[in-house]
C-alpha cells in the first residue's frame, strides 16, 4: 500500500515496514524499487537438502519420508536465540546460490523420490510468492509442501501463504507477550492467531515446536499455561515439541536446556490432557516415540529421526485397538532414516 509521504507499507506481516524507494523491511529481502515492492530474493536460495520429515519435526506427517529443504536469507524477526542465524540474518548475496525456479525445484524433488518439499532454515513468510509458486509446481507433480514458520503473518497474506501448504509447523517461541517483546522483537497474539486459523479454518495439518530456553520460557506455570492453550483452543490432538536451546548467536552465556527440562515439560503437558508430546535435540527414544490415544500401545518408535517399532496400518490406524492416530497417514513408512543429502540443483 502507498503511503501519503511515497514509501509503500509491506503487509505481509504484523511490522508493517514502511519502505523508502531503494530500502528494504527489516527482513531485509523484502525492498521498493522501482515505486514497488519486491521479493529481492525469489528464485535465490541458501542450499537445498534433503532430509527426514521428521527433522522439521513432524512426527504425524508422511513418517519416514524424504523431504527435500530449502530456504533463502533473511528473516522478519529478531531473535536473540536464533539457531539459524547465519542464514536467517544474512545480509550477503554470497550467501544464495544460483538461481532455482519453482518448477526446477518440484522437478528435483519428484526425481530424488521425495514426498514433500519444505519451506525451512529461514522463515518462509518473507519470500511468500517464492514459496507460494514453488508449493503451486509441487502439487503439479503430486508433492506436498510443508512450512516450518514462526507463524508471524498477518491475516490477508496468511491466506495466501497457507492456501497451497499440506502442512506446518509452527514455532511457539513462548507463551508470554515480555519474552517475544523483548527476545525477538514482535508479538505473542498474531502468533496465537495463526494457530487457530490453521487448525480450525484449513485442511493444513499442524504441529508446533517451542524451544525451551532454560531461566526464559521454562518455568512450570508458564508450561501449563501453554500446554492448556494449546489443548482447549487447538484441540488434544495436535502435536506438541519441546526441543533442547544451545547457546548461540547473542544468546551464547545461558546453558543448554537439560534433558530433565524436557521430561518435565512434556509431564505438564500431558497432565494437561495433550496426547502426542515429544521432546527434540536430545537422544530419548520415549519422548520421540508416539503412543496411541486409544490404548496406549507405542504405535511409532523412533531413535533420533530413524523410525524402529511401527504398529500402525497403512491408514494410521492403531493395530492393537483399531483406533486411528491423528494426522497423515499414506501408506508403509519411509525408510528414508537419518540421512542427510545435499543437493545441487544445477542446471534443467
């Protein structure tokens, strides 16, 4: 939208960056030129690889299947503890390699028998149209696509964004205004509401990641607190992940989340009525394994993203009691493990 003064508001998320001819948002891909605005870094990307779904982690989404992953630079907001900093906060060109067209990159995905595509490293919100097209070309092929995202979107481009997506996960960073205020620079409630729109508005299946920041978003109460929301405005049934802080970028003199954190987080959790709750980042087969809601058999085992035990039909139904596991089921598993293969698109 053009403004009285000639800058252009970029509606894309909750900040509104008011941009200058010549500038960029504070995401830094997104610019004016020319008197509009662009996606500086459609087509571009920060590598490509293909990985296990469940590194993204979706745990009820395709299991055992290749997924192959890409993002591009930059990021809308500012976390202190940012896992992904160098690619998130690049500010470099050098930092993207040569161009990959959106039908360059299902056409790869399909070729390496891959069953999905992810939107990931940075979040995906910033290069929408780039992503929207890619998700667009995949779905041609028969792919799905998948957004690891923050969720920080606002409603009109949430639509847009979400329309082609088959699934997401959504970081919760935490569940009090102070600590996105103050550690990443926005807002807790556009995140909240993104979560209910998918979940209750779309076909988009859902999981959600917070990372436990041990003295920042650990606390028992605060837990709780999370864990209700999540169970009365979600529902039980979505899928819930705890993974392990390390020290990183300008967060490097707190202590890495203890195991024991993670076991005590997913207790409260399931004291408050979820069903499926795993922990990440560390080595712990129960708290990466799902059991069934029904009888409580351990349906799926998994050690790191290698999939063991499996008690489910090809429909996701539970072989003990007949009960069917929430999620998207098609099919055996994967075996595709805990591989991780880059991949250089090159030229078609």
């Amino acid at each position: 939208m053009r403004l009285d003064d000639g800058r252009i508001e970029c509606r894309v998320c909750p900040r509104r960056c008011r941009i200058p001819e010549g500038g960029r948002g504070l995401c830094f891909v997104r610019g004016v030129q020319d008197g509009a605005l662009v996606l500086t870094t459609y087509g571009r990307s920060s590598g490509f690889c293909i990985d296990p779904i469940e590194k993204k982690p979706l745990n009820h989404f395709l299991p055992g299947t290749p997924i192959l992953s890409f993002g591009t630079a930059g990021c809308n907001l500012t976390c202190k503890f940012c896992q992904n900093w160098e690619i998130s906060k690049a500010r470099q060109w050098e930092r993207l390699n040569a161009p990959a067209t959106p039908d360059r990159i299902a056409s790869v995905a399909a070729a390496q028998a891959c069953r999905s595509v992810a939107f990931t490293y940075n979040d995906p919100v910033i290069f929408l149209e780039y992503a929207v097209d890619t998700a667009a070309a995949c779905r041609e092929r028969g792919l799905k696509s998948v957004a690891v995202t923050a969720g920080y979107i606002e409603p009109a481009a949430r639509a847009d964004f979400f329309a082609p997506m088959d699934a997401a996960n959504v970081d919760l960073k935490a569940f009090t205004e102070g600590f996105y205020h103050q550690l990443s620079s926005a807002h807790l409630a556009p995140v909240l509401d993104t979560l209910r729109y998918l979940v209750h508005d779309t076909a988009v299946w859902v999981e959600i990641t917070t990372l436990l920041i041990p003295t920042q978003n650990d606390g028992d109460d605060e837990l709780k607190a999370l864990a209700d929301w999540v169970a009365e405005a979600l529902g039980p049934d979505v899928p819930l992940h705890f993974s392990a802080f390390h020290p990183d970028h300008k967060m490097r003199d707190l202590p890495p989340t203890p195991p024991a954190t993670l076991s005590r987080a997913r207790a409260i959790a399931k004291a408050a009525g979820l069903r499926h709750v795993y922990t990440g980042n560390v080595h712990d087969v129960d708290g990466g394994s799902t059991h069934c809601p029904g009888c409580g058999a351990r349906v799926i085992e998994r050690d790191w993203y290698e999939l063991r035990d499996w008690h489910l039909d090809d429909t996701g139904h539970c072989r003990s009691c007949g009960t069917r596991l929430a999620g998207v089921f098609d099919g055996p598993p994967g075996a595709w493990g805990r591989q991780r293969q880059p991949v250089r698109l090159g030229a078609a």
